[in-house]
C-alpha cells in the first residue's frame, strides 16, 4: 500500500505483489483513504515503514477492522526539526506508538533508545535492519562505462540535495583536502532543493572543475565501485541503505557518526572511518588519510564482505517473517 503509486522503482515490485496506491500525500487527505483501504482489504496486519503514516495509523487504530499494526522508522526528533511543534509532535507520537503490537527499529541503539522513552513491554520493540541485496550490488556494480576521467583519487557521495545530508560540509572539508590533491576529484549523486546552493558553494571554493553534480541516478553501483572512497556527510540519520550499497559494490566508507545505524554498519578502521558528525576539520583530515593511503583502501575492501553478513538481504527477509510469524500467533 502506498500514498502515491508512483516513482522510478514502481516497477520492481515482483508481479505477485499487490500495489495499492492511496491517491495521497498529505496527512489529512491520507487518513480517510488509509481507513477504507484497510477495511476493504481486511489484512491480518499491517506494517507501516514511514513516519507520517505510522502517525495515521496510530490516529485512526480504532476506526479500523481488527489486525495487528506494526510500525518501523520511529520518529526521531531530529526528523521534526522543521516543524514549529516538534517537542509536542514528538511526545504525542511516544505516546501513541505504544499501542503499536511490535515497533521495529533500524539498530540495536536505536531499540534500546525507544524502549526507554515509550515504556515498552517486553518483546514490542525489535531490531531488524535494512537489506542489501549484496550479490545483486555487486554484480550491477561491474556494469557500464566507468564514470571516472583522470587518475583521482575519486571521491563520491550520493542522497538527497538537502541540509541533513551534509553535503556543504563534505564541499568545505574537500576544498582543503583538495589543495594538496590537486587531482582528487568529488561526484555527488542526487537532486533536492539545495542543488544550486551548493553548486554556488563549490564555484565560491574554487571546486567547480573538480566537483560533480550527477543528479539522480537508479543505478550508483557503478559509481560506488569505481571510487576510491563514499562519504556520507550527514547531520542526522537512521541506518542509510546507501552505506550499505557502497559497502556492497567494494568502497570503503568514510561516515559521519550521527547515529547508532551507521555506526553498527561503518565498523571504524575495519570497513571504513567513523568522524564527529558536523565537523570539517575531521571530515578533511579521514579524507586525506585514505586517499593518500592505498594500502590502508585496499586493506579496509578486503575487510567489507563479513561486516555486510547480519545485513545481507535473505536474512533481513528471514528477521521479517519471524516478527510477523510472532505478531499474529500473539
């Protein structure tokens, strides 16, 4: 079920899956639409993985037909940060998920974290973490022109073009890496409001030959594989697939430790360096340590393929039916 049936990975959706589009994107429209979906439908539970709908779900619970609900990305804070009422949205929505039959979170902290704030009864919150379809990765990955001209090092990040991804902190840590590594290069992948910002940005610190802007692209592997480093810049996250997918495609990581997810999945000095979030100095410095260190790039490579074990698609897909396997025996 989704609030818009649309989007570039629609059609990869297996044939047996059914697609149910609720014709809205807002909130207010949503909720009427979600209700009679679900009594139409009738399912014996139903799994929410999107925060403004886990709060429609957890609003209308009693409008709907018995079914167990579960829901996954529970609401941070930092993900309210816009918002005029953030503290009020976020205690009201502690105090909701409670009546959530299990609550599934991205990490291990992230459990721990949520279990305390709601007051959760033994078993309802549950870790179960993104997938990566590694072999899948790894494959498409080999495929295609290589996306590099000249000898690098090349850097890459990919996300949304927006202030939480970091990405004018990753622009200031690379100027000065780059001063001293003339020929490094930096190719950004995505869209989002602040992609003339930053390009402005790059031009201001002498970057525009030297930074890419690539927009979005459905398949990065390519890019992933051919880079010598991925960055991950941001302010906040969850547990972020695109660490997972540049690990799989064989590119060490350089992440912003921002959150317990990419902390459990960047493992430092094994797969990759952990750095303070918000912080260029220490961005600029793990950069320039890997990308003056190709030993030390193809020791971290080697390292990647056990770290992405507990991650690996199959036993994501198996963590998933034990849960809903447990939830409707309850």
């Amino acid at each position: 079920m989704l609030a818009d049936a649309a989007g570039p990975y629609l059609g990869e959706v297996p044939a047996d899956v059914s697609v149910h589009g609720l014709g809205a994107t807002r909130l207010r429209r949503a909720l009427p639409a979600l209700v009679r979906a679900v009594w139409r439908l009738r399912p014996a539970a139903v799994a929410s993985t999107q925060g403004y709908m886990n709060f429609a779900l957890l609003l209308v619970r009693r409008l709907l037909p018995p079914t167990r609900l579960v829901v996954r990305e529970v609401i941070g804070e930092r993900y309210l940060e816009n918002s005029r009422h953030r503290d009020l949205l976020y205690r009201f929505y502690l105090r909701r998920v409670r009546a959530a039959d299990r609550i599934v979170t991205q990490s291990d902290g992230a459990a721990r974290e949520i279990a305390a704030r709601v007051g959760a009864r033994p078993g309802q919150v549950i870790r179960i973490y993104n997938p990566v379809d590694v072999a899948r990765v790894s494959a498409e990955a080999q495929s295609g022109e290589r996306p590099y001209a000249g000898p690098g090092p090349h850097v890459v990040a990919a996300g949304r073009l927006g202030a939480q991804k970091g990405f004018d902190l990753l622009l200031d840590a690379f100027a000065r890496v780059q001063r001293g590594r003339p020929a490094a290069t930096l190719t950004i992948l995505g869209e989002g409001p602040d992609r003339q910002a930053l390009a402005a940005r790059a031009e201001h610190l002498g970057l525009g030959t030297t930074v890419r802007f690539v927009g979005f692209q459905p398949r990065p592997y390519r890019y992933f594989a051919a880079a010598d480093v991925f960055v991950l810049s941001s302010r906040y996250e969850g547990l972020p697939n695109v660490i997972l997918e540049a690990l799989a495609a064989g590119c060490p990581v350089i992440a912003c430790a921002c959150s317990d997810g990419v902390r459990e999945v960047v493992r430092d000095g094994v797969n990759g360096l952990l750095v303070p979030p918000e912080n260029p100095d220490a961005l600029a410095r793990a950069l320039d340590r890997l990308l003056g260190a190709p030993e030390e790039r193809a020791r971290l490579r080697a390292q990647i393929p056990p770290t992405l074990v507990p991650f690996a698609a199959p036993t994501v897909v198996q963590a998933w039916e034990r849960m809903f396997e447990d939830v409707l025996a309850a």
